[in-house]
C-alpha cells in the first residue's frame, strides 16, 4: 500500500530577494509603514502600487489581514448597523464574521453544481431581501459567471465586494477577478497565493471610498503619505468622519510580499498544471464528478474540488478517514461538525434567522477538496490522486 508522506500544509520558502529586503528592513529599524525618510517610499508604498499596477486599479491599501480589509471595506461602503448583505452560504469563516463585525446581517446564498454561487438564488434573494450590499466569495480560485452577477448588481442596485482570498490572479473573460466589483478584498495570509504570515489588500477604484478605507486602516492624518490612493482634498471631509480601526501593514511583511507578486502568474500557472494533473486521474473514476469550467474562466488551481455524489455522509467519512491513513488529507465542506478551517454555514450560529439551505447541504455533503501546496510536485500530485481513486473504488 502506497503512502503519500508529504505535508499539505507545507508552503515554499520566502523568495530570497524577500529575506534580503526583510534584512534591510530590520537592519534600518524602520519596521513601520510611515517611518521613511525625506522623498523615500517605505516596502508597504511600494509594494501598494506595485499591486495596483498588477490589478489595473488605481487604488490600493495594504492592510494587516484578508478580513480586516473585508471589514473596512463594508465600513468605507457606509454600512449601517443592521443592514442586510448578501454572501455565500458555501466560504469561510472571515466572511460572515467580516459582516458581523462591520454590523451587518448576512444574508446566505446557495451554492451552486459548479462550486460557484447560485445566480439563480442570488437573483431571488436580492430582489426579496432588498440588500445593498453583496461580499461575494470566488470560492477555492473559481469564478463565477461575472457578467450575469454584474447584471443582477446593476439590476437591485447593490454595492459589490470581491472576496478574492481564493483567486488572486484569476480572471474571468480576460478581466481580473477583482475588478469588477466596487472593491476588492485579498489575503496574504499563509494559505492564500502570497505569504507574508498575515496580511491582505484592499483596491477600488473610488476615491471616496478609497479615502476612508486609509482613514479606517489607520493613516491618522499622514493619508497623504499614500500614494497608490487619491489626491489630498478627497480626504478633507473624510479625515474628520472617519474612525481609526487600526490595521495597517508593515514594512517588514511587505517586503517579503514584493517578490511574490513578481512571480504570482508564474505561480498561478504552476498550480495549475498540479491541478491537471489531478483533475486528470480523478476523472478516470467513474462515480467521482469535476465540474468542467467554462472556457472565459481562468482559475487558480492551489484547490480542487471534487464531488462524490452517490456516496452517503457516512461513506465520505470513510473515505477521508482510509486517505488520511494513507498520507493525504481531504477537506470536506460538508461535515456537520465544524474542523480545521472549514466550518458549515450552520455552524456560524451568531447568525439570526440562519436559513435552511437543503441545496447547499446536499452539495456540500459530498464535496471534498484537497489543497495543493507548491512543494507538492507533479508526481506527487500523481501519487495523491492515485490513492484517492483507490480508496474511492475500495468504498463504492
Ligand atoms: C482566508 C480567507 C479570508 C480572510 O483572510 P485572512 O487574511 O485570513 O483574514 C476571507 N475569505 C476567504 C474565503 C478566505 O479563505
């Protein structure tokens, strides 16, 4: 019996030019993101308009996690307490608690055959909710068809907020994930396409809202120490209205993040091949099904999903418990019981009113996921799939 024995949650290593540049950040003391010097850019301005320039956008804030942006992003947007806002039912934790935190109410869509949100039960609840606001989920580097849901927006008026922890440097019909919606939220958070420990970034295109996402993040009154962000009149109201919720980046993690977006398609691409590779293997299983992707998605592959629609809950758990003895670890977004990092929409029982979403449940109920760190290689990746297909045939 084949074992795999690698970690799946072992990441590479930091970039070296990373290491340097985190040296020299140490070596100058200067750790903070608005202690420079006289005409000097600190590692988080750079690195600020280093992302804005990769995404097109002009805006951008760095910022000390993917859910604290997602936080002031609804916050910037004017959310008022109680108000009501769309997400998914099938994302993680940091979304719901991002809505709660800014004093929102989450309104859950299901999830749909493809993994991506239902545009059908979006429609429908947007238009009996009422919500304005709408923090979409690209679950596991997947996108969802963006020219329907920037219909349905378009249509009820709502304020769009990219959840893009899973796809940065994803793209639908050629435009990148993140930039579509109002504002965009991303995570530098170990597990997500750049690792800087903790970290996440925030892009818009409005200046308004630009503007008091800085104040929010905790500029003080140095917001004109930014430059990937709009001109200093902007802030002349905002600077007065807008409280600090302290959350800045600093320089250090910074500049352990400027390589890796140097090398983040280089990455994306490489995950992608793993994915293949998977994909691939697993297909040759008749009872296990992969949605195939349309072709204007560009996905990033560091996940993949599988389904296992004619197994019993019972019968998954078996089959995560006989690979887990075998070296590979399965996510399953199903079980009841919250795990790890993954915990089903019930499972948030600060929730009020929390829906029954049978769809959702049944979709979840058999789908599995495994993460593919880039220290995997290809014939890894081989070998996962291969004791996956033989404890799945071993089960049926
Ligand atoms: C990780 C994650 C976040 C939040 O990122 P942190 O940087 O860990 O706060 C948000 N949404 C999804 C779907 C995530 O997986």
């Amino acid at each position: 019996m084949t074992i795999f024995k690698k970690s799946f949650t072992q990441q590479e290593s930091i970039p070296e030019e990373g290491i340097e540049a985190a040296i020299a950040v140490m070596r100058s003391g200067r750790l903070h993101r608005y202690n420079t010097l006289p005409g000097e850019k600190s590692e988080v301005d750079l690195l600020e308009l280093e992302f804005a320039e990769y995404l097109g956008v002009p805006y951008c804030l760095a910022c000390s996690s993917g859910g604290y942006a997602l936080h002031i992003a609804m916050r910037a947007a004017g959310l008022q307490a109680g108000e009501k806002v769309l997400c998914n039912a099938f994302t993680l934790a940091p979304v719901p608690g991002a809505i709660h935190n800014s004093g929102g109410v989450p309104v859950l869509v299901d999830v749909a055959e493809d993994y991506c949100i239902d545009l059908d039960d979006l429609e429908a609840k947007a238009a009996e909710s009422g919500a304005k606001y709408f923090m979409l989920s690209h679950m596991r580097g997947h996108v969802a068809d963006m020219d329907r849901i920037m219909a349905i927006c378009e249509r009820y008026n709502i304020f769009l907020i990219e959840d893009c922890a899973h796809t940065m440097g994803a793209s639908w019909n050629g435009v990148k994930s993140g930039t579509f919606g109002d504002v965009a939220c991303f995570s530098a958070q170990t597990y997500k396409h750049m690792n800087s420990g903790e970290g996440g970034f925030l892009t818009t295109r409005h200046p308004d809202i630009m503007a008091k996402a800085v104040m929010h993040s905790g500029s003080y009154m140095l917001f004109d120490r930014h430059f990937a962000s709009p001109s200093k009149d902007v802030f002349d109201e905002i600077r007065y209205e807008t409280p600090n919720y302290s959350g800045r980046m600093d320089n250090l993690r910074a500049a352990i993040l400027r390589p890796q977006l140097a090398k983040l398609d280089e990455k994306c691409a490489s995950w992608n091949r793993r994915y293949t590779v998977i994909e691939n293997i697993l297909a040759e299983c008749s009872v296990i099904r992969i949605p195939t992707r349309p072709d204007a998605e560009v996905f990033v592959g560091s996940s993949i999903q599988f389904s296992i629609p004619s197994f019993s809950a019972a019968k998954i758990a078996q089959v995560i418990r006989d690979c887990e003895e075998r070296g590979v670890v399965l996510k399953w977004f199903g079980n009841a019981e919250p795990t790890d990092y993954t915990s089903r929409y019930d499972s948030w029982r600060y929730i009020e009113n929390m829906p029954n979403l049978p769809k959702t449940r049944a979709i979840l109920a058999t789908l599995l996921d495994i993460r593919i760190p880039l220290t995997f290689s290809e014939s890894d990746c081989e070998l996962i799939s291969h004791i996956i297909v033989d404890v799945v045939k071993g089960s049926e």
